[in-house]
C-alpha cells in the first residue's frame, strides 16, 4: 500500500510541478495531479497523521485548479485593476498558500514515516526536498518583480524555468526512493 501511494504522489507531482500550456490549454492540468495526489495521500493516510492534513488541504487545490486549466493569462502591459482581477490575485495568493501547506504536510509524513524505519538519511532528505520545494516557490513569486527589468528578468525566467524542472524530476526520483525505502 505504501509503494502504491508514493507512486500515485509520483505522478502527480509531474501534473503539478511541470506546466506545458498549447492555446492556453494546459496539456498537464494541476487538477490531475492533485486528483493523483488524493489517491497518494489516501493510500498513506494510516502511516502519518500528516497524510490526513495534506489530503485535506489538497482538496481546497482540487476545486481551486479547476478554472487553471484554461490559462487566461493577461499580458503585464494591458493589465487593469479590476474587480475580477482582485479576486484572480486573492484566489492565487490562497492557490499558493494551500499548495505549500500540502505539500508540507507531505514531506513532513515522509519524515514521519522514515523516523519510524530509523531511516535518518530519508528523514533528512525530505526536509532537503521540502526546502527546495519552498526556495522554488519563492523564485516564482519572486519573478514579479522581475518581470519589470528589461534584461535581467528573461534570464531570470530561464533560471527559474530550469531549476522547476530539476526540482520536479528531484522530487519525482525521490517519492520513486520512497516507495521502496519506506515500503
């Protein structure tokens, strides 16, 4: 069972960590892997109260993801302070909030679950994982106030582009360790 729900967590990381939009669809929807990581999260669930936590706020990502699957992306240039605008950043600052709340919540069940194998390596390398989980993260909220400086701002898209990519396949590669290590 525990092999069975880091595998689920695993693919649904590659949904949620990797973004590849074609006419504003998005090819790989959040919404899938949160949908993945429900079915992770349930599979765990007696193996750490974090599970429980995580699920729970994974559903609030769930129903936030839905209207993501459309990118109705406005350019910087064109923007204008809107109601509907408001609300789009207040739903995103919460998008975000809960995100890292799950996500938390699940590096901290892997912990959990290492700490009982006495697995102190595993231990340790969740909290690595949850940590550039969070540096991330901050790079993409970060990348606002880049957005405003002519040359160093695409670089700096490039940079965070690249290590989104690294860090998805870090974390992948690392529930796939998990689902052996901690089975």
């Amino acid at each position: 069972m525990r092999k069975n729900g880091f595998e689920w967590l695993f693919w649904g990381f590659l949904f949620v960590m990797l973004g590849f939009s074609i006419n504003n669809f998005d090819i790989l929807p959040d919404i899938v892997g949160y949908i993945l990581f429900a079915v992770g999260f349930s599979k765990l669930s007696n193996e750490s109260s974090f599970f429980l936590k995580a699920g729970k706020y994974n559903i609030v990502l769930i129903i936030l993801s839905i209207p993501r699957i459309f990118n109705s992306s406005i350019p910087i240039t064109n923007f204008t302070f809107t109601t509907s605008a408001l609300i789009s950043m207040i739903l995103f600052i919460v998008y975000i909030i809960f995100n890292l709340l799950t996500i938390y919540n699940l590096f901290q069940g892997i912990q959990d679950m290492a700490r009982q194998k006495e697995n102190r390596f595993l231990e340790l390398e969740a909290g690595e994982k949850w940590s550039q989980y969070l540096f991330l993260q901050i790079g993409f909220a970060l990348a606002f106030i880049f957005v405003f400086i002519p040359l160093l701002g695409p670089i700096y898209f490039i940079f965070i582009f690249i290590a989104s990519i690294v860090i998805a396949i870090m974390v992948m590669r690392f529930m796939s360790k998990c689902s052996y290590e901690l089975n």
